[in-house]
C-alpha cells in the first residue's frame, strides 16, 4: 500500500512539475472561468457560486483528488470580481490554493465584449504526517520534504466572448517558484475557444477547443462537442490528449446547475481502476439589468 502511494505521489508531482495540465483546469467544462481570470463576469448571471470535485483513477490509493469552490460577481456591467479555493491531494503530497481576481468587459459592439482579467494566486504545499514512514524514496521526494509554504503568484488572461463565441487566453504560476531544490509550477498558457451552432429552434451544438503550453514546450489539447437542450439539460463527449476520453452531462433547474463527467483513459494506468470521476453543482442568480442593455452573454459558459 506505501509502495503504491508513493508511485502515485511521483507519477503526480511529476505532472504537476511539468505543468501538463493544472487539476482544477481540468473542469473549464463546467466553467470557463477556473481556466481564465478573465471569465468572471462573462456570463448573465450577476452572481455565481459552485462546488466542483474531481476523483482521479477511482480505485487506486492515494491518487489525485481535487476540491475546489468558485465564485463569481458583477460589480456592473463592465467590472467583475472572481475568487477560487481549491484543495489537491495526491499520494502524500497536498495543495491548498486560492485565486482572487478583477475583471474588466470592454464593449466591442452591440454583440461582442472583451474582458481582461488579473488575479493573484497563491498555493500552500505539504506532506501528509505519514510521509515520515521509513522508506527509501529517490532524491526529488527527498528535495521536496520541506516545512509547508505559501508560494503566491499572478495569473492574467483576455477572453473575448459574444452571443455565438468565445475565445480567450490566459498565463498562471507567472512568477516561479521552488519547493527546495525543485521547480513546483512552470508558468502555463491555456487557449480556450469555441463556437454554438443551432441545431434546431431550441437544441444548440456547442464546439470547443483547448490548448496547454508550459515553459517547457510541453503541449496538451482537448476537443469537445456539447449538445444544450433548450437551456435546460446538456451533454456531450470529450477527447483530451494523451489518449484519454470524458462523457459528460448536466441539468439546470431553476437557479441550480448540476453536472457529471466520467474520464477514461486508454493508457495502461487505467488497469485496475474505475475510471475518473467529475462532480459540480452551482447557484446562479440572473442580472438582467446588468446585462440586458449591455449585452451579451457568453451562451455557452456552463
């Protein structure tokens, strides 16, 4: 059981190491503002609050799980307000994070609006208690077992979005930092766009791509096709490299959003295990005077 921890805590950090993808950019899907800062506000909901949660490789000891909780306001119509706190465990390695960010919409015309975004990050890491166990470990763990530490940092980003599309950029872990002798986080772009195309008078399809580029020139990329069902239930598939397959789907009643992803993977690491697990519910409370002079709304924001 240690000995399978311990791979788990490598096979981890060495991800997160080489920034391939950030656990909480993993759920952009249910809310492209926990991918870019400059989605808050990007949407025609005045205020929105979720709760995301993300069990990876269910079955396996001590393999990554992420919590995290998500907020967003409009101050008016042109200015907004984010904030992310997020827990990561994996293996003996924990990660509490947060995210604080402002958000200015520019007008571009009566259909389409340009956001700028700048956030303050920091992430608090550490090992459990039960890392002190007598193993022999190689000389990155041994680097990393240092007191628990705040590591602040900035993310920035510009996302533009009208009634059909969308399309943004943003950088995290702008500043570097270590963790003893060990890079944590190289600094990391994500690309996100898309576009909603109607399928009938009340079904639309929605397109998105994503792209993940570190410092390191190490290159991910999702593709995604959603279909909405009268703003009402959704569902769709999604293609994540390297080699890894997600269904998804959700409802909104009322003011509440609900979702559910299922991620499987076609490498050998999914041997033994029940695949990977998404949840997220969110209240979401409509600014219509915000929002409806000014327009518009991202359509395809949840």
């Amino acid at each position: 059981m240690k000995r399978l921890a311990i791979i788990i805590t490598l096979l981890s950090f060495s991800i997160l190491a080489q920034s391939q993808n950030l656990p909480i950019y993993n759920q952009y899907h249910f809310n492209k503002y926990l991918a870019n800062t400059a989605a808050a506000g990007a949407t025609f909901f005045g205020t929105s609050v979720g709760l995301y949660g993300r069990q990876q490789w269910m079955g396996v000891p001590g393999a990554p799980r992420t919590g995290s909780v998500a907020a967003t306001a409009l101050i008016n119509s042109d200015n907004a307000m984010g904030l992310i706190i997020g827990h990561d465990t994996y293996g003996y390695m924990k990660d509490i994070s947060f995210r604080l960010s402002y958000a200015y919409h520019a007008k571009l015309s009566e259909d389409a609006r340009l956001s700028l975004g700048l956030g303050f990050e920091g992430s608090m890491y550490s090992f459990s208690p039960s890392f002190s166990d007598p193993v022999v470990l190689i000389d990155r763990i041994n680097n990393l077992t240092v007191p628990s530490k705040f590591f602040p940092n900035f993310t920035a980003g510009f996302y533009y979005y009208s009634s059909k599309a969308y399309f943004g950029i943003s950088a995290s872990n702008i500043v570097k930092k270590k963790i003893g002798k060990e890079e944590a986080l190289p600094t990391q772009m994500f690309m996100i766009g898309g576009r909603v195309f109607p399928v009938s008078r009340k079904t639309n399809m929605d397109i998105t791509y994503a792209f993940r580029l570190n410092d390191d020139l190490d290159i991910g990329y999702d593709l995604n096709a959603k279909l909405i069902f009268n703003d009402f239930f959704w569902t769709g598939l999604s293609y994540r490299s390297p080699k890894i397959l997600m269904a998804m789907t959700g409802v909104n009643v009322g003011y509440w959003s609900f979702g559910y992803a299922f991620e499987w993977s076609l490498t050998k690491i999914m041997l033994g295990t029940y695949g990977t697990h998404e949840v997220m519910v969110s209240y979401n409370i409509p600014s219509k005077k915000l929002r409806s002079k000014s327009g518009p709304f991202c359509p395809a924001y949840h």
